[in-house]
C-alpha cells in the first residue's frame, strides 16, 4: 500500500462531517449525522480497496480550509481538486454542478440539457444522489423544475438550510417527499 488516504471529522454549523482524501485532492465529504463512522470508513475502504485509510487531518488542512470559509460565510468556490470516482455520465453531471455559483439554482433538466442530454433529468437526479463529495460538488444546489427543493440524500432541510446560508430561499411545500 503505497497511498495513503486520510479523513478527519470536523463540525458544521449543520452537523458533524466527514472529510477524506489525499494531500493533494478530496475523495469524500458528508454529512454524518446518525451516521456510523465505522460504515463511512468501510465504504471508504472499499472503493479504495488498495490504499491505506487513515484518520490524519493535516493533509487536508486546505479542503478543511475551503469549508470553513463556506460555514463563515465567506465567498468560497471551492476549486480545490477532487479524486472523483464515477461513470462517464455521473462525471458529466458532477462537472457541471461545480460550474453552478454559489447563491444560485439550477434545474435536474438544466444540467441534462447543459450536459446534451435534455431527457435525462431523473438520471442527474440520480447522479446528484451518489455524489461522495458534497459542497465541493454542490448537489444542493440542483432543484425542481416545480419549484421545489427536488431530494438530498442528507434530507430536504439540510439542503434547503444550505441554500438560505447562500442566500437562496425556496420551499418545500412543492416537493416530493423522496430522496434522489
């Protein structure tokens, strides 16, 4: 085992996360609350079966940085490169999603359209629900065409929570009571 993978816990103004990657790019990020750490770290494990995985949080002092700066407020863009794992398609949809600005929405069918797959909403819908790195690649963001939230795998009032801290204020009263 020559790479290493590192993770660290921190505090959110939402709840604790779950960071882990490299010195040099994120692997994961989530939201853990009610969460086993013990599962996060296995699942981990698996996807990076040939890699050692363990807890050191210095390597990821910048990523760290990047979120702190986001919970403060502070205009973060979250540039910091990423170790992302996925088909093609989930690529593309993760590719786009970092293109969407903090304090700003976009539709699951503007990212099927923007990726040249304008039927394939209920697919982004699904990318954005296996998304290992959230924040950097912001799920959140993506909402429905209706008006509504859309879903969030760390529930619908996280993601509506984190688009009031950008500014962006929508109900829930026109979405659909499942996950993405």
């Amino acid at each position: 085992m020559s790479k290493s993978i590192y993770y660290t816990q921190l505090d959110s103004p939402w709840g604790p996360m779950f960071l882990a990657g490299t010195d040099i790019s994120v692997c994961s990020c989530e939201f853990i609350n009610g969460k086993d750490i013990s599962a996060v770290l296995s699942q981990l494990q698996k996807l990076n079966h040939r890699v050692l995985v363990k807890e050191e949080p210095q390597p990821l002092a910048s990523a760290v940085g990047c979120l702190h700066r986001y919970f403060a407020g502070e205009p973060e863009d979250f540039d910091h490169p990423l170790d992302l794992q996925g088909s093609r398609f989930q690529m593309e949809v993760w590719s786009a999603l970092r293109r969407i600005p903090g304090g700003k929405v976009a539709t699951y069918g503007d990212i099927a359209a923007q990726i040249g797959r304008p039927l394939s909403a209920r697919a982004v819908g699904q990318a954005c629900g296996s998304n290992p790195i959230v924040l950097f690649v912001p799920c959140h963001r993506v909402v429905a065409a209706n008006g509504g939230l859309g879903g969030f795998g760390s529930g619908l009032g996280l993601k509506q929570a984190l688009l009031h801290h950008e500014g962006v204020f929508i109900t829930t009263k026109a979405t659909k009571s499942t996950k993405i």
